[in-house]
C-alpha cells in the first residue's frame, strides 16, 4: 500500500512539474510578444517623429553633393570642362569665347552642346568670375598690343575678339583705373614708339596715329605727351623720317619731287615741314 502510495505521489509530482513549465513558457512567450510589441511600438513612433522633422533637419543627415555637370556626363563634357580649366589658367576669356575656343577647329572642336555643358558646370562650381575674365583681358591687350583705354573698351566687347557684355567690359576699365594697374601716358608711349618702328612719320603725323579713331584712340594730351618723350628719349631725327618717306613714295609709287613734296606737307598727308620735305627730296636719287 506504502508503495502504491509513493508511486501516485511520485506521478503527481512529475504532473506538477509539467504544468509549471507549461506556465512559465506560457509566461515567457507572453512577455517575449510583449517585449516585441513594445519595440515596434519604439519604432513606430520614431518613423512618426522622422517624418515630422523639417526638410532642413533631414538634409543635415543627407550627405552634400557636388554636381560638376550633371547626372550623367558625356565622355566630351568631361573632357570639354577640364580643357576649359586649361584655358582659363592661360588667358582672360568671355563666356561666348571660351565656348568658341572649345568648340573651333583650331582649338578642341567639340560639340557645342558638350562645351556650353562644361561652361554651365564652370560658373555652377564657382570656377570661373567673367568680370575677372574681363580684366585679365584687358590687361592682356594692353600689355601686349598698347591699346588705350577706348580701343580696350571696344576690343573687350568686340564680336570678333573678347565677346564680353557691355557691363563685365566696363567693369574691367573701372576696375584697371580704381586700381591704378595701368600708367595711359605709358601706355601711349609704347604705342607711338611701336608704330614709328613700324614705318616713318612726322611728329605731327605720329601725333595724330596716336590719337586718331582709326589709330590709337588716345587722348590728345596722352598722344603729345607721348610723342614728345619718344622723340627725347630715343633722339627722333624727323628730316631722316621724312627721307623715309619719300623713297617709300619714290619706289612704291614713282612719284615726282614735286608731287612727295606735297604729299610730305599736305596736312592729310603725313604732315612733314616744308623744310624737312625739301631735305628728304634733296637725299633721292
């Protein structure tokens, strides 16, 4: 009976056992969907608050982006922008210029769809100032060429050369003369020194190529100034200038002393003295 007894006993406490397992992974799987409900609930009100959150706040988290061109570039923009970079670091260019420059047969010869692209992604990028473009220009004719303040003027909006507009074109000359980068009076020296090398003049002719709208387009005062320190300095003989002169008239034209006399002293001529135009004829063969 004892034994029986112990048996049951034994039986009703494996029972129990069971039943309190059961319970616990009941009560586990309870808390662990609980749990589970409670991070989604976490979740959810995180997307709720993300979504509140401003365009300024979210493009914080957003990582910036430089465009150099677009989205996606043709093999000749690519190519187009990193030549016009080149250029840029060579010489002053206008926004039509440089698209030229690209696009001619004697430079890149792209196309100009690929060049204007390149230009676009140069001024998007801040890689380019064309009012700066204009100077640098500016600088360039008057360095090189001994332009005036007008001829520079002209020259930077020509359609044939600079291509710049009205406004960078007379942005660059304020900016030249604000800054006092450039000395006129020696400017006008070199002009009328590189023209008088080129062929004879009077003094009075010289003066009036310095200052004429089809010459230099300086100003009176500049081309006087001019002439006359060209004349001290490099010790100007206007009788030999004039003998230049009139064998260019002797040989080229086979003009008689009488008429390069005149065409030496005609005021619309070269505008030499009677004496030095005597002299000169005096020296022909």
């Amino acid at each position: 009976m004892k034994k029986f007894t112990s048996i049951i006993l034994t039986i009703a406490l494996v029972a129990s056992m069971g039943l309190m397992a059961t319970g616990c992974s009941k009560s586990s799987d309870k808390d662990s969907k609980k749990e589970t409900r409670k991070e989604r609930s976490k979740d959810d009100d995180k997307d709720e608050k993300d979504n509140k959150r401003t365009p300024e706040e979210t493009k914080e988290d957003k990582p910036v982006e430089t465009i150099v061109l677009d989205d996606h570039p043709s093999t000749g923009s690519k190519d187009a922008y990193s030549e016009a970079l080149v250029y840029l670091q060579i010489s002053g260019f206008s926004r039509q210029g440089l698209i030229d420059q690209l696009t001619s047969e004697w430079g890149n010869n792209f196309s100009v769809e690929d060049a204007t692209k390149a230009v676009d992604a140069l001024e998007a990028n801040g890689e380019v100032d064309w009012n700066e473009q204009a100077v640098i220009s500016a600088m360039n004719y008057i360095e090189s060429m001994s332009y005036s303040e007008k001829t520079t003027l002209e020259e930077l909006q020509s359609e044939y050369t600079g291509k710049f507009t009205k406004e960078q074109a007379e942005y660059a000359i304020k900016y030249i003369n604000d800054n006092k980068l450039v000395d006129w009076d020696d400017v006008a020296f070199n002009y009328a020194k590189m023209t008088l090398n080129s062929m004879a003049y009077s003094k009075d002719g010289l003066i009036s190529q310095t200052e004429d709208e089809y010459g230099g387009q300086f100003t009176h005062d500049q081309a006087v100034n001019a002439v006359e320190r060209l004349e001290k300095e490099e010790k100007i003989d206007w009788n030999e200038q004039a003998v230049l002169s009139a064998k260019s008239y002797k040989e080229m034209f086979d003009m008689s002393n009488d008429e390069i006399v005149e065409q030496l002293t005609s005021e619309y001529g070269d505008k030499y003295t009677k004496e030095q135009a005597q002299y000169a004829v005096s020296k022909l063969k």
